[in-house]
C-alpha cells in the first residue's frame, strides 16, 4: 500500500519563503503542489520585476507550479484544482478574507512572534526597536481574527545586544531546518 503524503500549497516569500519551503521538501512527506508568490512590480524582495524570489528558484528547481498573484480569486483557483489538505503561509504581503479561510483546506501560519502576546505584522522588527533579546517563531492555524488560531509549534531565537534584523533573521531560517 502507498504511503499517502499530505498535499500542501505553500503561500510565501521574503526571507522566511525560500527556508520554510525547503524544511518541507527535506521533511519529506509533503507533496508540494504549488508556490504563490506576489506578482512582479513594486516589492522590498524582488528588485527587478524578471528576477526569480529565492523560493520561486527553489521551487522551480523542484518542478513545482508557480502562481505569481495576490488575488484571492487566484488562490481559491489554484486550491479547487490542486485540492491541497493544508495551506501553509510563510511570510505573505496580504490578509486573506474569511470567506478564503473558510475554504476546504485548513490554513498555517508561521509567524515572527510570541503567539497569542506579538500578534500583527513586523514583530520581528519590533522585537529590535524595543530591545527584545528574543523572539517566538509561532506555527498556528489560520482563522478570521488575525494570530489567534490554535498553536502547534514554537521556538525562541535569542538575539544578541549588537545583533541586527539581518542575524535575527537568519537565525530564524535556521530554526525552521
């Protein structure tokens, strides 16, 4: 008898995007039926709109469909063909309504901060502004109101005094292997 593996549609970019779908690749029971990414134009992550993000290359190189959108239209697409069982965001430039979410597959989230106390965007840069020596990385379900769904994972990354964003982030990518 095969082994079933789970289906998950991977939502992501920026610097957690290309680690936290290569943990699921490495982990080795998910099948990965697609990477959505935002479109090319105007983003801190893709400089010249011809530029592949470091997780579209990877999922290129894994011969996984790219969907480059930030239309929920889209995405509802791409999970009515793909019926994934999960979806998992890892860094993403929207927030999606409740009639998405409410949708067959049940959405994750991995997020920069100590759920339920750091909710919102930019935790981690707030982790720096305030002089925090740590921060959460937060594995939790996705549901209608913002961070607040059921928590199935955490990890604390410790940041030095004379550490900036860029050794808090990296550390964070490590967390996720």
């Amino acid at each position: 008898m095969a082994e079933t593996r789970n289906k998950v549609l991977f939502i992501g970019y920026g610097f957690n995007g290309e680690p936290g779908l290569d943990s699921l690749l490495r982990e080795g029971s998910f099948d990965i039926v697609g990477v959505v990414t935002p479109p090319p134009g105007k983003n801190r992550y893709r400089t010249n709109p011809n530029d592949k993000l470091p997780v579209e290359k990877l999922a290129y190189d894994h011969k996984i469909p790219i969907l480059q959108t930030n239309h929920e239209d889209d995405i509802q697409g791409l999970i009515d063909t793909k019926v994934p069982d999960s979806v998992l965001i890892c860094v993403y430039n929207k927030i999606f309504s409740n009639e998405l979410l409410s949708s067959i597959p049940t959405f994750y989230n991995i997020h920069h901060g100590n759920l339920p106390e750091w909710r919102g965007s930019s935790s981690s840069e707030w982790a720096i502004i305030t002089g925090r020596n740590e921060i959460t990385l937060t594995l939790h379900e996705v549901v209608p109101e913002l961070d607040s769904g059921d928590i199935f994972w955490q990890d604390t990354v410790r940041v030095g005094h004379n550490e900036t964003i860029v050794d808090m982030r990296r550390k964070m990518n490590e967390s996720l292997k």
